[in-house]
C-alpha cells in the first residue's frame, strides 16, 4: 500500500501555507527563479556533449556507497545523472579545473543524486 502524504506548513519562516512537499507552490517557484537555468548556472553545451556522457560511459552503473546502501557497498542501479564530485562545478571552476572533463564525475542512479543533494549543497532540500 502506497505511503499517503501529510499536509505541513511550508518550510519557509512565516509562510502559513500548507503543502505536501517542503515548500508551497509559491515559494518552490521562487526558488526555481533564484537559482537559474541550467544554463545560468554555467551548463552549457560541453556538459551536454562531453561531461555528462563521459561520466555516464565512465560510470554506467550508480557508484554511490552512502549508507543507504549498507556497509558503502556501491548502489549498482543504473546511472542517469552525472554528478560533479569531489569537487562541485563551482568549485571545480574556481580552482580553474576543467568542470567539463569527464574525470570530475561520477554517475548516479535518481535517488543517490537527490539524497546526495540533499545531504552536500548549501540550502540543500533537507536543510
């Protein structure tokens, strides 16, 4: 049987709404308007056309060994993102590091990325 949602109060101060998820309709898009197209956050066509398929031939198979997955055996499902990691792209171009090149990555299955997210980048879904 399938985990019915509860209704909280949306996890931005002072924001009486309630929501299913952690921020309501309103404050989600605001967010998504912060933070930028993909584009505008410096994902440009040689992520399309050489980071990301680089990883995902590099790594086909989910290399994520959080704890999840128990005694950081590796997560095995099927990548489908490319993941900047050690270093995050931002970082990656401050040190003027190739963010571009394939060995900066790792790939991840869907939920590794998003727990991964969640855990690592500042204001993160769980912070």
């Amino acid at each position: 049987m399938p985990k019915s949602q509860t209704w909280r109060v949306c996890s931005v101060p002072r924001c009486p709404e309630y929501t299913q998820h952690g921020k309501c309709d309103d404050h989600r898009r605001e967010a998504e308007k912060q933070r930028g197209t993909a584009r505008q956050r410096g994902y440009g066509r040689q992520h399309e056309r050489r980071f990301r398929p680089g990883v995902l031939a590099k790594d086909p198979a989910c290399v994520c060994t959080s704890e999840g997955h128990g005694h950081g055996a590796p997560c095995g499902q099927p990548s489908v993102h490319a993941d900047h990691w050690p270093l995050d792209r931002r970082q990656l171009v401050e040190q003027g590091k190739d963010a571009d090149d394939p060995a900066n990555g790792r790939g991840l299955c869907g939920p590794c990325h998003s727990s991964e997210t969640a855990r690592e980048q500042p204001g993160g879904w769980n912070r």
